[in-house]
C-alpha cells in the first residue's frame, strides 16, 4: 500500500512539473509573441547608404546638445525627480525637422540653435560612433508608422532621407489597433522591455509617427563591495526625509564650477560615466537648476581642479529610480516655436499635400542606478496629423539632498540621459 502512495505520489510531482515547464514555455512563447511587430516593414531587405565625408562642426554639434539637454532639463521638471534624454529627443526632432520646410524649418532652426540639416549630420556622426561600438551598452532606433492610406502621398526623397541619415525602419499599417501593439511592442523590444508602452490607441487624424528609442546598459567599471554599502537618508525637496541605500566611493575625476561640484566616475569600458552635480548648500536647487545652461555644463564638464593633492573625490550617492513623461510639444512651444504644431505647417520636404500638422511630440524616460550600475532607456516620438482643428584635504561630495544627475559619452560630453532627484 504503501508502494501504491509512494508512485501515486511520484506521477503526481511529474504530472506537477510537468505541467509547470508546459506553462513556462507557453508564458515564454506568450512573452516573445507579445515582441513581435506584423505591420509591413517597407524597408526590410533596403540596404541604408553609407555616408563618406561628412562634414560638420563636431565641437559645435556637442555645445548645441548642452544647450538643448539644459532647455529640456529645465523644462521637464513639473513633478520634481526627472529625467530625459536630449539625444533621443534630438533624434526624433531631426526626423520631424527632415520634413519641413519654410518658415516651420526656421523656427526648429531657432529652438536648436542652428540649422536642423547641420543637426542631421553631427547626429549622424555621433551615432555611427557610439551605436557601432556595442560593448558600451548603448543602443539606439528610429523607425516611422505610415498610414496605408497615405503611404502614397510621402515623398520618396524624404524616406531616403530618414533610411540614409537615420537608419529608420519603415513600416505601413492600418492604424488599427494591432498597429498601437506592434507599434508599442517594437518601443518594449528597442528598450529592452524599460518602455513598455507609449500610445493607447491612435487619433485618426494621425497619418504617421516618428520614433525614436535609445537603451543603454552598463555595469560599474569598479564594482561595489558589501562593505561600500550602508544605510542612509536622503534629505527630499520638501522637507521630508527616505531611506535610502548609499553607495560609497573615492573617485578620481572631480569637477566644479559656479556654485556646484561634482564628480564623474566610469562604466567599463570607459567610453560612457555618471556624472553627480550637487549644488552648494548656499544655492537654492530650484534657482541653481533654473540658471543651468550649455556653457555651465560645458565649464562644468571641462572643469579640472585635479585631485591628486586632495586624495580624491569621496562619494556616497544613493540607489535610485526615476521614470518621467516629458511633454516635448509644450516646451517647444515655450521656445517659441508654434507654426510646426498648427495649420501653417510646412511639410512640404515631406509631403505635398498642405493639410499636414504635428499634434504632439512626447518622450518616456526611466533610469535606474544601483550598486551593478546603471539601467536606462526613453522613447520620444512625434506625429504628422491631417488638419481638422486647431573641494577639502579629501573632498567629500555626499548627495543626501537633492542633486542633479547625468549618462555622457565621455568623449564629446554630450548627456545621454539627464536628470534630478529631488524626491525619493
């Protein structure tokens, strides 16, 4: 008898088991299914054209990002801790702009700085080099959704443009709702599942979207031990007090400059670092962020007190995440530009039809930093709309109060993520 129990048990645990992996593989099959995009992409099989000699002010290129990171940084703050990523705003800005012409291109000019075909080419540039080089744990996609019905209305010229100069996917759909979940599960893929989700249905005056997702990746290039982890509190922008586990450090590269210091410590590789900026107690952190422009970050960033008579920059910066929504149409509207989201829009290196608007231009972005290193990722994306309506001995840098954070690309300095905790 009990013989009987004992192989009822066994077939009972191997049935269990079974049906456990059974479930795993359909949750798996489920979950790489929920990834898959059926829209029609236009340009499987079309080989991008290689750019030779492109030339560029590539100094220039990296201040106007400064500029355009500082503007964005300033303007997205409406909920406290944020954070943005200038490159992949300026890549789905550049694919918009490659559209327009007249007095619509004039203004984007104006809220970069210069003109948005130079801003195509240094864009360009600074992806070939970082995107190409795949162990710095940075990635980055463009693609554009078409309507079928208006696939035939788009300019050739203006796809051969996005494909040469943005490596964008193409894709034509119904604009369905399969098309709002292929269209989110290619932002879930491109991010490695950090943005899930950035429509929930489409307007149907929407006849295309352009795309833009970066991801970035990357472990320490000094990793924590146990003993450089210990309990703190982090002092809140208003006035309350968290927990919070701190990390702690000597790092070499200290940086400082009017009012704040900082410091720059490295992934591996060293091609990217995080940079802390912590405001003195004397400034106010609203003003201080306010007052935050391209040549503060790039006297900030160039900045080098040397550390060597100082033993280093002692660090301890909390363990944090932060996720934001930024409305990238009302801050350029702030900017002054207006013609791009009304009825006197020019998309004609678009289109040739008159009718042609952008209604929004949004961005998602999360980072998440810990004692392994750092995970990030953001989605901007845009839409063409048919008209109907209108330092001491040893310097101590302890971010325990709110500080301002940034991703770079240690070479040109251009942040690839920026942003401030402030709340926790």
């Amino acid at each position: 008898m009990k013989t009987a129990n004992k192989k009822a048990n066994r077939r009972q645990a191997l049935c269990a088991a079974s049906l456990i992996m059974a479930l795993a593989m359909l949750m798996s099959c489920l979950s790489s299914c929920a990834l898959t995009v059926k829209a029609a992409e236009l340009t499987a099989g079309v080989e991008r054209e290689k750019k030779e000699n492109v030339q560029t002010d590539e100094k220039a290129f990296a201040e106007m990002m400064y500029d355009l990171a500082a503007t964005l940084l300033k303007k997205s703050r409406e909920n406290g801790s944020t954070v943005i990523s200038p490159v992949s705003a300026a890549a789905c800005l550049s694919m918009i702009a490659q559209g327009t012409g007249g007095e619509t291109k004039k203004q984007l000019d104006g809220f970069f700085g210069c003109d948005t075909d130079e801003v195509k080419k240094g864009l360009y540039l600074f992806f070939e080099d970082t995107v190409s080089d795949k162990s710095g744990g940075f990635s980055s996609a463009n693609s554009l959704w078409i309507r079928d019905s208006f696939a035939q209305d788009v300019k050739e010229s203006y796809i051969r443009d996005v494909v040469d100069w943005s490596a964008a996917q193409i894709y034509s759909s119904d604009f369905s709702a399969d098309t709002v979940k292929d269209i989110n599960n290619w932002c879930a893929d491109k991010t490695e599942g950090m943005i899930k989700e950035i429509i929930e249905g489409i307007d149907p005056l929407t006849v295309m979207y352009m795309i833009n997702a970066v991801c970035f990746d990357a472990k320490w290039r000094d990793k924590y031990e146990d003993g450089d982890i210990t309990d703190g509190v982090f002092h809140n922008a208003d006035g309350s007090l968290s927990n919070v586990k701190m990390l702690c450090s000597t790092e070499s590269r200290y940086i400082g400059w009017a009012g704040a210091k900082g410091f720059i410590r490295p992934y591996e590789g060293e091609k990217y670092a995080f940079v802390g900026i912590l405001p003195d107690k004397s400034e106010d952190f609203e003003k201080y962020v306010s007052s935050l422009d391209g040549e503060t970050w790039k006297n900030l960033l160039e900045s080098d007190p040397g550390t060597g008579a100082w033993g280093g920059v002692y660090v301890k910066m909390p363990e944090f995440k932060i996720e934001s929504d930024t409305d990238v149409k009302k801050l350029m509207e702030e900017c002054g530009v207006s013609e791009l989201f009304g009825p006197d829009c020019d998309f004609s290196r678009l289109s040739d039809r008159g009718d042609l608007y952008c209604s929004e231009i949004k961005q998602k972005a999360f980072i998440e930093l810990d004692r392994n290193g750092t995970k990030a990722a953001a989605v901007t994306w845009g839409d063409a709309n048919v008209e109907s309506v209108e330092v001491p001995p040893q310097i101590r840098i302890i971010l325990d109060r709110p500080f301002i954070f940034a991703v770079i690309d240690i070479e040109s300095g251009i942040p690839l993520f920026m942003g401030t905790a402030e709340q926790f």
